[in-house]
C-alpha cells in the first residue's frame, strides 16, 4: 500500500491545478510589479485579480482589505504587533487564549516586553472560550482580541461570531487566526463581524510561503517589515507573485468544493472516532465532538507514548502528527491538552490525525488496524498499563 497522509493541518499537498495557475510566473511573467514596463505590469495585475479573488470568495466588502503575507504567521503577527503599536495611545491591553497557536502566543509574549498586559483566557474541557469570560476581561485599556476560529490541535470551533459582538459592543477590534478554518469549512467574514483574520494557503492545497491577512476598512495598523510602498505599505518587498495567484486560485477551489469535501471528511471522522473508541479502551477523544473541523481526530492514548506510536505508524507507511506541527519536535506536552485539563501524562500519549480530500475509508481502516496492534503492543511493555489491568 501506498504511503498514507493524515496530517493535513500541518500542510496539504499543492493541488496540480494551483501548480499551471503558477508556473506562468516562475518564467513568462516573471516582471517585479512594481515596475512600470509591460512585464511588470503583467505581474501587478495578476497580483490585484488574485486580491479581488480573494476578498470576493471571503465576503470582504472591499478587495483593499486583503493584503498578502508570507504565511500565516506572519499575518498574525502583523495583526497583532500591527494594532498593539497603533492604539499604543488608547490602551495596552489585549486579550486572547491560552490555547492558541504559538504565532499568537509569541507575538503577545513579545510585546508584554514592550509594556503591554495580556489575558490569557482558560478554556472548558472542550477546548471552547466562553465569550462572557471575554466580556468579563475587557477593561478601559483593552485595545485588541485575538481568539482562533478554530484549533489547529483538537479541531474545535470556536463562537467567533458572538465574540466579535461583545469586542465591538466594548469599541474592541477583534482578530481571528483562521488558518485551520479558511478552505475547510463554509466562512463569510461578514458573519464572523471580525476586524483582522489571517489565512495561509498551504492549508488548503495552495503554495507554502503565501497568505493574508484581511484588514477591515478604517482599521489601523503599523508595518512589521519597512521599505517600499508594496501591499498599501503594510508590507514592503517585492510581492510573491506565483505565491500569491496559488493562493487565490487554491481558494476558489476549495470554496467551490465544499459542498462535497465537507460531508466526505465528517463521515470519515466519525467513523474513525468511533470504531477507534471500539476498538481500544483508555482513549480520550480531545476537542469538542461536534463543533470540530471536519477533518479532525485528536485523541489521547493512557499509558503510551505518542512519540512510539507515530514512529510505529510512520514504520507502517503512515504520516501522523501528535499535535502542532510547530511544536512537534519538542519533549513538552502540547499547551492546548494542558489547557483543557488533561494531565500531563495523558497529553503525552496524544495523537493528531487530520482528513483531506484524497483519504479513504480503506486507508483509515487500515490506519485503524496498525493503531490498535500498536497501542496494544506498547502497553504490554507498559509498567503503567500492567498495573492497571493487573
């Protein structure tokens, strides 16, 4: 059998089609945009078509709300650090939540060095935020909100709509990092009522190296990285072309798939789930069991290892994650299980498995059986788990 994928909130392949929408900008169309000869004109109008591409498939109001980054992390930097230094003079306090992912905790680390006080709101066993608890941290000096639409470790969905009400009803922006959402499930940002929301492509099949960042009109915001005048001089060096119109066009065909890729990934899921649960006793599904991504299987072995079980299903041809992708190498229990309660020990057994569209019902049965010979092989080394049963 071939190699099985299912680490899809890490990274997803580039689709063929997102490859030919690029490849003319590796060569023929190679011109700087910002030159004002015919090849880089070319290349600044594919730049403004994959803009109005992009503002059109998120429901923003006006296509100079898109401005193209690096990545994901980047834009949730510039949303961040960018707002924190343009109301300096209003406030100094930001809220977010301990379980987002690190380009965010980071960037409010970062600037609690710079004068700045950060809340960092718990979570329920589910991973969810209650937006009174957001209501209730939001004082006179609170300029920004930051809460993840949804988490790029357990899957569950954040209440981003009824979060950015109570921002706004406070005079609060409100920032969402919704690498995990954007492409994988149905998103409009007019329903969200966010102020800034960041995207990355390679999360939907596009390029690595490419995203945005959507600034809703009369937002301001101060630049990270200073030089020219590029992306309305929030971010200046020479644009990304090929990046940029892989991003767009990825977009507009993950969009235009969901009726069909959204439904496949939920049975999946909830099929594995639940003959996983069947089949090995001492598991803990994390997240919440229904307002997850569609792709999403997190859970927690007892008295195993993660680490041993992915090197196992990597030896039986399987790519798996025991968590974020970012933080994957490290020994320390991943900040989110921590989050919700989960205890040390069990946080070290977990494993992240994410769906995207090319899986299978065989792959995942076959996954399944490797899973429990593994689990089961493991625990009979286990003085843990010998203990337990004797």
């Amino acid at each position: 059998m071939e190699r099985i994928y299912l680490d899809h909130a890490a990274t997803t392949p580039v689709d063929p089609r997102v490859v030919e929408a690029m490849i003319p900008y590796f060569t023929a169309n190679f011109g700087n945009p910002s030159s004002i000869y015919q090849e880089g004109q070319r290349a600044k109008r594919a730049i403004e078509e994959s803009r109005e591409k992009v503002a059109e498939l998120l429901g923003a109001a006006d296509a100079r709300e898109i401005v193209f980054t690096g990545g994901g992390s980047e834009a949730d930097n510039l949303a961040i650090t960018g707002v924190a230094r343009a109301y300096r003079e209003k406030g100094n306090h930001i809220i977010t939540s301990a379980i987002e992912h690190h380009a965010v905790l980071e960037t409010c680390k970062d600037l609690e060095k710079h004068g700045f006080t950060v809340t960092y709101l718990p979570v329920d066993e589910y991973g969810l935020v209650d937006p009174e608890a957001v209501r209730e941290a939001i004082t006179g000096q609170t300029i920004l909100i930051s809460v993840m639409h949804a988490n790029n470790e357990v899957g569950t969905i954040q209440p981003i709509a009824e979060i950015s009400k109570i921002a706004h009803e406070k005079g609060v922006l409100f920032h969402t990092d919704a690498v995990q959402t954007v492409g994988s499930i149905p998103l409009d940002l007019k329903e969200l009522g966010v102020d800034l929301l960041s995207l990355s492509a390679h999360k939907f099949y596009g390029p690595k190296g490419a995203g945005a960042l959507y600034v809703k009109r009369g937002t301001r915001l101060r630049r990270l990285i200073h030089g020219g005048a590029q992306e309305r001089r929030l971010r200046a060096g020479t644009e990304n072309v090929a990046g940029i119109v892989g991003l767009a066009k990825a977009l507009e065909l993950a969009v235009a798939g969901l009726d069909k890729t959204v439904p496949h990934l939920v049975e999946l899921r909830d099929y594995f789930i639940k003959e996983l649960l069947a089949r090995v006793d001492h598991v803990k599904l994390n997240g919440h069991p229904t307002k997850r991504l569609p792709g999403n299987i997190s859970v927690s072995f007892e008295f195993v290892e993660g680490e041993s079980i992915l090197l196992n299903l990597d030896r039986k041809g399987i790519a798996a994650s025991s968590g974020s992708a970012c933080t994957s190498g490290s020994l320390d229990p991943s900040h989110v299980l921590l989050a919700m309660g989960i205890s040390h020990e069990t946080a070290h057994g977990s494993l992240r498995l994410t769906l995207g569209k090319e899986n299978t019902k065989e792959q995942l049965d076959y996954v399944l059986g490797v899973l429990e010979e593994t689990v089961t092989r493991l625990r009979e080394i286990s003085p843990l788990y010998q203990r337990q049963i004797s």
